[in-house]
C-alpha cells in the first residue's frame, strides 16, 4: 500500500477529505452533549500531530509536548474552514515524502523511547493510524448530529 493511500484516499475507509465535506463552521465547532471534543478540535490535534510529525521527518526542530493537552490547541470560533484546510493540506504533504527514502531514520531521532527508532515510514504509518482513529471519532460525532453520511456519501456496509 502506497502512503499516498494510506494518508490520502484510503480503500478501508471513506477519504479525509470526503469525510470532512458538508460540516459547516457552527456544526464543526459545536459539542455533542456529553462529547469530549468538537470536530473541529480533533481535527486540530490531527493538525497539531502532523505538523510535528512532518517537521521531525524533514529535520526540523520540534520537541516532544510535555503534556497530552498541548497536543490538543484551542479552535477560535470560525475557524473551521482554515482547520479543515490545514489539515488536509499537511496530509498531502506527509503523503509526498513518500517519494523520498522512506527507510531513512527521522533525524534526529525523536526523544520519546517507544518512537526513538522510527523511520520516515514509521512516522507516516503513525500518523495514517492516528487519523484513521479519531476520523472514526468524527464519523461517530457526524452521526450522532444527524449529519452523516457526508455529501459523498460512504459505505454501505
């Protein structure tokens, strides 16, 4: 399986970008009763993950958060339309190092013991198993405000 179908435009389950369509900003921003986060914040800690996860696969300075929280930044009310944006603009980007030596080691290695040894591929199966978890938590949201399927559609099965 390529990366490109993994992060991208996977077959096990409906794309990002076709998951994400049809919420507007009031819907993405507002929480289910009971509900430990909006949609738009999940799609933020995506963000939040893959924007770490690209700058340590291209060498950049970012250290590991502290705590669970920092990995989860506030959502400005009305900013759906630029969360969603980025999220799926950094997706098409981790998808594109791919075309690189994905079997190089993410330099320098990440400080964090269970991730010390990661790849360039290990990051971005990482990062394709972390989206695929809280996507599937954003479907769940989606359904529970009567919003799903998205204007695509979905699986029948």
């Amino acid at each position: 399986m390529s990366a490109h179908e993994f992060l991208v435009s996977p077959t096990g389950y409906l794309a990002p970008d076709k998951l994400l369509d049809g919420i507007d900003a009031g819907d993405a921003e507002r929480r289910i009763k009971d509900g430990l986060h909006s949609v738009a914040e999940i799609v933020a800690h995506l963000s939040f993950w893959q924007d770490w996860f690209y700058a340590r696969c291209t060498s950049q300075s970012a250290p590991m958060v502290t705590t669970a929280a920092a990995g989860w930044p506030a959502v400005a009310p009305g900013s759906w339309p630029d969360v969603r944006a980025r999220f799926l603009s950094r997706l098409q980007q981790l998808a594109a190092l791919a075309d690189g030596d994905v079997t190089r080691p993410v330099t320098p290695p990440i400080e964090f013991p269970p991730l010390a040894h990661y790849t360039i591929a290990d990051a971005l199966t990482h990062v394709a198993t972390h989206n695929a978890h809280h996507l599937g938590q954003v479907i769940l949201l989606r359904q529970l405000a009567g919003s799903w399927p998205p204007p695509a559609g979905s699986w029948t099965w």
